[in-house]
C-alpha cells in the first residue's frame, strides 16, 4: 500500500522505527479534506505557455471591474443584515463554481465571509 510505505519512510527519515516507536493510525479524511482537487474551473480556458509541461489557466468571461465592485458592496450590505439567502446569492453570483455548503470546521458561509470582509456578522 503506497500510504503505509509513506508514512514508514517519513519515520524512518525522522530517525524513528515504524510500528515500534510510532504507530501508524488510519484515520479517514477531516472536515474539509478533499481526496482530488480540481486544476481548472468550467469558467476557465486551458491555454498552452513556451513550456510543453505548463500550462496556464485563462477566465471566460472575466467580471467587470465595476460588476465586481457592486457585488462585493452587496456582499457586504447581506452580511450587515445578516441576509443568509442574499449572501448565498450574491457569493454564487461572484464564484459562478461556487456550491453553497458547510465550510471546514462546520462554520457557515456568512461566518466565514464576514471575517473576509471584516463585518461581524
């Protein structure tokens, strides 16, 4: 198993004897964990550089400048309020990937947004 082998050699790096010194636990993933990450988003065009082996992310559709400006102030305005469905809205409207859901450590969107945006919420 490709896991156990290393973590073995982690400890042994680390001068230590594995199952012995330390054991080795199968725990599952955490709150938050993610077993793949996505490399690019649907609203993102896959584009070639000098390179051969990178490459680049471009974004379709780009957001105006002034756009952005208005829907982050309404971010804003529904944390102020503490207008959860209007949060929710304005953060799909934003993020177009974005799925509304529970955030590591069990913390809502608007929790989590409102520190971004330095509002308590």
């Amino acid at each position: 198993m490709i896991v156990r082998y290393l973590a073995e050699q982690m400890i042994r790096l680390s001068g230590r004897e594995p199952g012995r010194e330390i054991a080795i636990e199968y725990t599952g993933l955490r709150p938050g964990e993610k077993l793949y990450g996505e490399l690019f988003y649907s609203a993102e065009d896959f584009g070639d550089t000098p390179h051969p082996k990178i490459h680049v992310a471009r974004r379709l559709g780009a957001m105006d400048p002034a756009k952005l400006h208005a829907a982050l102030e309404a971010l804003r305005v529904a944390l102020r309020h503490g207008d959860e469905p209007g949060l929710l809205a304005r953060l799909t409207q934003v993020i177009p990937d974005w799925k509304p859901g529970v955030l590591p450590g069990g913390r809502s969107p608007s929790i989590a947004a409102a520190g971004v945006f330095g509002v308590r919420a």
